[in-house]
C-alpha cells in the first residue's frame, strides 16, 4: 500500500488506511482505479455527513504527489468511518493493538509486571499517544484567519465556453497548509495550488451557477458565485473530450426541445463517445426567486439510444445559490441506484425507498417541486414521491438543467413561486 506523506503517529495513517481497504474489500489503494476514489468519498459521505474529496483521498493514500498534512476534519472523519468516535480513539486504540500484538515476544518481561504495573504501563502508552496525536494536529491545523486572504474572479468572454481567471492571494498560508479551489458546488472538483500562486485560470463548459470558493485544509476561506447564463435553451451532448454543443435550430421544436437519435448520429462519427449523454439548460438570474418559495413543474420523457444502458437514467437538476437540487428518475428496476440531493442533504437509494421516482418512459412524465412553508415536496406523475422538512433554506434560484443517460424531450417547464411566474415554455 502507497503510504501518504503525513502519518499523524507513529503508524496510525498507514494502519488506518489499511483498515479502510480492508472493510471495503477492493484490494491496495495502490492499485485503485480514480471511479474507486470517487466511490469512496461517497460512501464516506453517507456514513459520516462529511464529504473528503476524491482529490484528498488521493493524496492520503500516496496517488498524487503533495507536500501536505491532512486537517483534523479530515482524520477525524476518517477515524468516524471506520467505527471510531474520533481520530484520538482511533490512535489510542491502535496504540493499544501494536502493545497486545508485541505481548508474545515480550512476555518475560510482562511477567515480572505487577498487575498494577501493567495497569499503569498501559494507561502511559495511551496518554502519550494521544498527547502526540493532538500536538501533530496542532500543527496540521493552523489557525486560519480569512482575512488574510484573497479571492476573486472574472469571465474572459460571454457565452460557452468561457474561460474565468481566479485572482489569489493566499501567501498568509503555512507552507504545509492544503490549498484548493472549488469551483462548484460538488467538492470533489477541486484543484490544487501553491501558497504561490497568484492567477489560477479555469474552463467552463456548460452554463450554470458556480459556487467558487478557496478552501485552506477542508475550511472555506473565501466564497463567490459565478453565473454563466444559457441565454434561453442550451442542448450539448457530453463526449470523452470537450462537450459538443447543438444549434437551437437542431433541438427547438413546436413540441419541446429534444436532440433527437438522429441528430446524434449525425455527429456520432466525429465525435467520441463512450456513452450517450445529453443535457439541457435554461440558467439566468431570476432575481426574487428563492428555496423557500417556488414551485417547479416541467414534463419529459427519456429517449434511449443504442449505445448506453437500460436504467435510462435521468435527473432534473436545480441550480441554487452555493448547491443544488437534484430529482433523479430511472425505470423502475433502477430506482436503488439512484440519489435524490436536496441542498446540503441527500438521499440514497441504496438506503431508503425512492421507488416512486421510477418510471415508465414510454410516455411523458410530470415532475412538480414544492417549496412552501418550510417543506418541500417532489411530485411524480401526481403522487407524492417524496417530502420533507425544508426550514430556512433561502438560496437564490438560479435556473435548471436536465442530465439524460441517452436523449430525451422536454415539452414544458413553469418556474413560479407564490407571487409571480418566472418562466412558462
């Protein structure tokens, strides 16, 4: 197993990443593919709330080379993960393992202890560990004042795609301090940087509201939205390389919008493409509207296309204010490989029943989304599929993008809340 460039005892990391490899049974670190990684951070997530990203476990596991200590939030989630209340009673106990694997060879000397003596032995092995685990992190999390730091930015051009320069001032932080940018609301796309860097240049391929911030060891610093609107409807298809987009002329019809198998294979031979995938987007700024008073109702319907599989997966994707709402959709016999994400929260289907949110595709399906009153309620084809507590979300609204696992059609979306409509197509 690749060892990480910081262990916080003597052992402790290497011995707790061992641990995670063996619960989850995929074999070293060493050899994991980046899917596992990413599968990892999720897994992560839903066991403890917190999210490491892919590009921290990397790191930690010895994959991508980073002169860096890992934060106490980091341990300490790691520790959680793998049964332990924190990183403290993870070190103490693995300090008490190495004590009981060692006895064989030092059983003459353990037996000349008084049961007191052993007593008193292990009792100093376990404070001087966790005396050393607390001064290293000590160390690892420095104290961070945000103001000493800086953190802007500014599109180069109008429409997509867009390159945005990130201005930087982050020379306050220690030189073993963890530097990223986040560039959106998923954590796991961050970008490393030096304590050096000053301009920090990023590609944006599709529109959307980017909720850019700088992050210093798993602390957000810094913090500004990035709006790069649609412009109307705006049709792209994912490829291995740079998405491709479609003229409106191509996708708008009387009926909807839908990119349809054709049009895909009409590009099919230039393009490469392992699986089908087609977004839609409509992104501006709504101004007024807000997470806790809006309603979204829309209908579509998933297109297959030869080259992907048979879950025929879909998601309606809300843009809000630093996260977003994702209301996922699939044939019935997939609905455990979906996750319904509401803000800072998501559901998994591997854990709870989301089987009102499988559908059959044959013909349109109506999705509606309630915010009022502090709960939020998803609609599927007019029965309720899900409702919960929604109280003090207030996050700006700032537009919607439909992900399709092959093709699909949209033939109406109305965004409103209880004073106005925004949009109605």
């Amino acid at each position: 197993m690749a060892k990480s460039h910081s262990e916080s005892g003597p052992s402790d990391l290497s011995h707790c990443l061992k641990t995670i490899e063996e619960k989850l049974g995929w074999g070293s670190g060493s050899d994991w593919s980046s899917q596992n990684f990413e599968q990892l951070s999720e897994k992560i997530r839903e066991h403890t709330g917190v999210v490491i990203s892919y590009n921290t476990l990397k790191r930690l596991w010895g994959r991508i080379p980073y002169n860096s200590n890992p934060s106490t939030v980091t341990l300490n989630t790691l520790a959680k993960f793998i049964g332990y209340e924190n990183w403290s009673a993870f070190c103490a106990s693995n300090s008490n393992e190495i004590r009981i694997s060692r006895k064989s060879y030092r059983f003459k000397d353990i037996k000349r202890w008084s049961k007191k003596g052993e007593k008193t032995a292990l009792t100093t092995i376990i404070i001087i560990s966790t005396v050393l685990t607390l001064v290293i992190l000590s160390f690892s999390q420095t104290g961070i004042n945000k103001k000493d730091f800086r953190f802007s930015s500014k599109r180069i051009t109008q429409g997509l795609p867009n390159s945005v320069i990130f201005e930087v001032d982050a020379s306050s932080a220690d030189d073993n301090d963890e530097i990223e940018i986040q560039q959106s609301w998923d954590v796991n796309k961050r970008q490393i940087i030096n304590k050096e860097d000053s301009l920090v240049t990023s590609i944006y391929y599709n529109p959307g509201y980017f909720d850019a911030k700088l992050v210093v060891n798993n602390q957000i610093v810094k913090r500004h939205g990035i709006l790069i609107p649609s412009n109307g409807w705006f049709a792209l298809m994912e490829t291995d390389n740079e998405p491709l987009y479609f003229k409106p002329a191509e996708f708008k019809t009387r009926k909807g919008v839908v990119v349809s198998p054709e049009l895909i294979r009409s590009y099919n031979s230039n393009t490469s493409i392992s699986n089908t995938v087609v977004n839609y987007y409509w992104v501006e700024d709504f101004k007024d509207l807000k997470a806790d008073d809006f309603q979204i109702e829309t209908s579509l319907r998933n297109i297959p296309v030869q080259n992907y599989g048979s879950c025929r997966k879909s998601e309606i994707i809300v843009y809000c204010e630093g996260e977003v709402i994702i209301i996922p959709l699939s044939v019935k016999g997939c609905i455990a490989n979906l996750n319904l994400h509401l803000l800072d929260r998501t559901v998994s289907g591997t854990r709870n029943d989301l089987s009102d949110f499988g559908v059959d595709f044959s013909s349109p399906v109506n999705v509606k989304c309630v915010s009022k009153d502090g709960t939020i309620t998803i609609f599927v084809n007019s029965k309720v599929a899900y409702k919960t507590s929604f109280e003090g979300k207030t996050n700006k609204i700032y537009g919607i993008k439909y992900r399709f696992e092959g093709t699909g059609i949209i033939s109406g979306l109305k965004i409103s809340n209880s004073k106005k409509v925004f949009l109605d197509i």
